[in-house]
C-alpha cells in the first residue's frame, strides 16, 4: 500500500537519524569530538608558545593523552622527562617522538625517560631522586597517568566490581594510582616547583569524578573494598580527589607563583577504557549472539562520540603552557574551558 510505505519509509528515515544523532548528542554532552568546534575558547596544539628552557614532567607519557602532551610540549622547545611504569614503553615513547618530530626543529627534541610506577611509593621516591640529580627546573608538571576498571553506572549503564586490586602499599588501586601517587609525587618535587617558579601543576581528573560515592571521599573503601565499592564509584572517588588536590594545593601555594589546576580532557580513544573494554566484550560472547551484537552497537556509539588522543591533550596543554594565566585552582572541561565540577563535594 502506497500510504503505507510511505509512513514505513517516514519512519524509517526518523530511526537512522536519531542513530546518527547519538553520538553527537553523547560527544556534545561528555566532551567528545565536537568539543573542538563548539568550545567558546578554542585552544589548538599551534598556540602554544615557544617553550624554550621550559622542563616539563608527563607521568604516563607513554600512551594516550599523556604521549600528545609530551610530543607537543617537546615540539615547542621544552626538555620532556617522560614518566612511565614500564621502560620498553617508556623508551619507545621518547622514540616515537623523536621520529615524528623529525626535521620539525632545527634542534632535536629533548626527551628522556625515567621510571614511574605510581602504584608504589617506594618507586615514586626513586622516581624524585633520580629527578633531583639531574639538576634540572621543573616547570610543568602534568600529573597525566591513571587507571580505570570502569567510568561507573551513569556512564556505562551498570555497575562492576570486577576490578578491585590494591597497590603495593595496600591501598586500593584508583585511589592509590589516580591521587596518593601523584600527590606523593607532587611533595617531593614542590620545593623544585617553588625555586623554578612560575610553575604548574595539572591535575588530569575527569567527569566521572561526579560518580564519586554520594558521601564524597571515603577513606574507609581506599583499603578495603567494602560492601559499597564499585569500580566506577572507586574511579570517580579518585577523580574527585584529583580537583580537590589541585584546589587545595592552589590554596596553599598562594603567593609562590606556583598554580595548580584539574581539569577533564574529555572521552577520549585511549588505552585507558582497555579494562573495562575486555570485561563487557567477554561478558557478551558468553552471554550469545545478541549480546554481542548489543555491545558492539554500543561501542560504535561510544567510539563514535570519542575525541582522538590529540585533541583531548589541549585542555592540559592549555593549563601548562598558555601566555593567559588560568584561574588558579580551577576545574577545566574541554576545551580550555573553566567550569564547576558536579560532585557536591568538589564545590
């Protein structure tokens, strides 16, 4: 019936552009690709300004955001020390970028790697000694690394607890990784902030730092897991804690010309969702056909939303290296955009 195929027809066209119009919607409303077009302040990687005897620190250069930070930060003139856990990586990070930055500069860039594990205290110390010895300033300090089990239910659409691991020193993995790490790493590097000044330090947080328990920060899950933990609940209590930290340490460096900022960098394709990637993939293979056929309509859709690792560097690229001073303690959103946090407990 002709009446019939036209309303199907109609209806038809309605279905596949509300689809197509998902990913814009979840880009637009979690900070993904559009972000770059739609920001009221764009920031671009040819802003930045030269850097030239400027020493920056990237912990988790070796992939992801934390790879492009370091690539454009060592492009502009800056000596990069790329801080990672594992040394094949880390080594074949400062490769990477040489290779890409070839001919780029009339002097080669200046890279080099030293180990981080940010799980372990023990290895953070050594990580600052071996710092220290280098003579050298700091200037920028861009606590980049993290581990994510999952972004939590509002994210995702459900809970898991399947990830929960401690550190070396028994704390539980989020917040051990994501905050106790960096801060210890933050205090053994602060009087080289303060004599290298002006200085910064970036807190890279996250959106989910809104899926932080109700109550905010729980000290009584960051050992024990608790009847209450949640991956997604431990992720954003870490997350939480990562404005928090760079708020307060705003506070207490008033006057040193040492800044501190957070900020979240947006959905980004990274390495960082790997874990929960494999868990849901598992999941739905177990589970038959049609679940498969769910969650890879799903990632589409998420994929589909994703800034790639370069543009979600800019926001932290902007807080370490913009002639315009940010505002000191502040919470930024893609891209290089000040904004209030959502948990209460982060305002």
């Amino acid at each position: 019936m002709p009446g019939f195929s036209r309303v199907a027809a109609a209806s038809i066209g309605v279905a596949v552009l509300a689809v197509a119009a998902l990913p814009l919607w979840l880009s637009y409303a979690a900070g993904g690709w559009i972000a770059k077009y739609t920001s009221p302040k764009p920031f671009f990687a040819s802003d930045i300004p030269d850097l030239s005897g400027k020493v920056a620190i990237v912990t988790g250069a070796n992939t992801g955001i934390g790879l492009e930070t370091a690539r454009e930060l060592a492009r502009n003139g800056a000596e990069v020390i790329v801080a990672a856990r594992s040394a094949s990586k880390g080594n074949a990070a400062v490769e990477a970028i040489r290779a890409s930055l070839s001919g780029a500069r009339a002097k080669p860039p200046k890279l080099r790697f030293l180990p981080l594990d940010l799980g372990s205290l023990a290895s953070v110390g050594a990580f600052a000694r071996d710092f220290h010895r280098l003579n050298l300033p700091l200037h920028m300090l861009v606590l980049n690394a993290g581990v994510m089990k999952s972004p939590g239910k509002d994210f995702v659409g459900r809970a898991f607890t399947y990830g929960f691991e401690r550190t070396s020193d028994g704390l539980e993995a989020h917040i051990g990784t994501n905050h106790v790490g960096h801060f210890y790493l933050t205090q053994l590097l602060l009087q080289k902030l303060k004599a290298s000044a002006p200085a910064r330090v970036i807190s890279v947080s996250s959106a989910a730092e809104s899926q932080a328990y109700a109550a905010g920060i729980r000290f009584d899950l960051w050992g024990e897991r608790g009847a209450e933990y949640e991956d997604g609940r431990a992720y954003g209590q870490s997350k939480l804690a990562n404005v928090l930290f760079a708020r307060e340490l705003a506070h207490r460096l008033e006057g040193t010309r040492v800044t501190a900022y957070s900020c979240h960098p947006g959905i980004i394709k990274t390495e960082l969702g790997r874990h929960m990637n494999e868990q849901m993939q598992a999941e739905a293979a177990a589970a038959g056909s049609v679940a498969t056929a769910v969650t890879a309509f799903f990632s589409w859709l998420f994929e589909a939303a994703l800034l790639s690792a370069a543009d979600g560097a800019l926001t932290q690229l902007y807080l370490s290296t913009s002639p315009e001073l940010p505002f000191n303690g502040g919470y930024y959103i893609p891209i290089a955009n000040v904004a209030e946090p959502k948990h209460p407990q982060a305002r």
